[in-house]
C-alpha cells in the first residue's frame, strides 16, 4: 500500500537538509543547509555558505532534497528546481514544490552525470537526445523541442548503456523545459516500468561510474551519508 503524506509534514521550516546537484562543469555537488519557509506554491531554502559567501545556483537546475530522520535511521528525498536566488541578509533559494517524496534506507540512492544516447517514442513521435543525469529511478536529457514531449507524458525508451545490454524503459516526464539561451529541450524522468534485471544493469553501471569520478577527482562531497535504499511515497 503506497503511503500518503503532506510535503508540510516532511520539510518544516528550521529543518535541515541536503542539496545534491550538477553544476555546469558535470561535478555533483553536495551542501548542507535548512528549510526557510513553505510558501503555497515554493519551497525556500537557505543559500548553502561556503566560506562565508552563499553558494548561488542557477535558475532551473535541479536539486535533489534530502532530510534525515535519525529515530528511523531513514531519509526523505525528493527533487525540486531552482526558481530564484534570492540575496539578502539571510540568502535564500526559492524552489518549486515537491511533487514526489520518496524514503531511503539501507543504500544510499545515488545518481550521476553521464552522457549517453537514447531513442524515446511518445503516442505520435519518436527521436533521439543525450541522457545527462542518471539513477535508479529516473533520468535527466536533452532533446531537440518536440511538441508531443511535455509534463505527464509517457515515454518509451531505449538506453544506450557502455558495456551493457540496452535497456528498454517506460518513463513519466515530470519537467519539460527549454534551456535558457538554447533551443535545446531538458527533461526530467522518471521510471515507471523497469524490470528487476533492468535495475541490476543500472546498478552495475552507477557503482562503476562513481568510482571512475571519484578516480577523476570529479566527484566532489560535502558530507559522507550511509547507504539508503528508496521507497515511494506520494503527497497529499
């Protein structure tokens, strides 16, 4: 039985937090920070402060959202976009709303930048794009603008994976988005149908790309988490 939950119950103001994203280089960051407010339709966060400058990012790039719940040695997680940067006394990110909270434990979800090739097929169209972020539940690309590519769409998808069979995934577009000074398309998915030998390719892969980051001095963390395993939860 799916768990229903209020986004309000999982990330109060005065909470803390994890920020996890890509930045334009392709380094995943990690920053700890709190929850400011809960607006009707935004979540506001703390600027991440490294050496007592906030940490500004950019507008539309996602974050995945963590908050640990340490008497259930588990986490929430969700992803949201950057709106707005607000600077001031105390600097603030505003986001969108979580729409998805899902829960961790055990393994931690890890996801990766990537770049790999994939062919998609909606109800009236099919193309190609560049998978550019990648985890166990969902993925990242970019595609030429396509009219039949939007927000609740389903997707069918071959993912071409380096020294793997190919994956053949359906997937929800949950954020569709033209990329600003580009006419490029980046959307966000997640998987809806993946087998369980699916998710052993995608494991496979993910453990082997984190070690070839962290060799490249790539991949870069504030803070060092124990491993979850994920759960969905939908919000009320």
């Amino acid at each position: 039985m799916v768990e229903k939950i209020a986004v309000e119950d999982v990330f109060r103001p005065g909470d803390n937090v994890m920020i996890e994203y890509i930045d334009r280089g392709g380094v995943i960051k990690n920053f700890k920070t709190r929850v400011e407010d809960l607006e009707n339709a935004f979540l506001v966060l703390q600027m991440p402060i490294i050496r007592r400058a906030p940490v500004r990012i950019r507008e539309g790039v996602e974050l995945t959202l963590w908050r640990k719940e340490d008497r259930k040695k588990q986490a929430f997680v969700t992803n949201v976009y950057v709106i707005e940067n607000r600077l001031g006394k105390v600097s603030l990110l505003v986001c969108s709303k979580p729409k998805k909270i899902t829960v961790a434990s055990r393994r931690r979800f890890f996801r990766c930048s990537v770049k790999m090739p994939f062919q998609y097929k909606t109800e009236k169209s099919s193309a190609s794009g560049t998978v550019t972020d990648l985890s166990l539940s969902g993925l990242y690309a970019l595609i030429d603008p396509d009219p039949n590519v939007r927000e609740g769409a389903l997707l069918e998808m071959t993912i071409e994976v380096p020294g793997e069979s190919d994956l053949n995934l359906v997937g929800e577009i949950i954020r569709a988005h033209n990329l600003t000074g580009s006419k490029v398309l980046g959307i966000a998915v997640d998987f809806r149908e993946i087998t369980e030998g699916m998710q052993d390719i995608l494991n496979r892969y993910l453990f082997q790309r984190q070690r070839e980051l962290i060799m490249k001095g790539v991949l870069f963390n504030e803070e060092k988490d124990d491993d979850f395993e994920r759960d969905e939860i939908v919000i009320e």
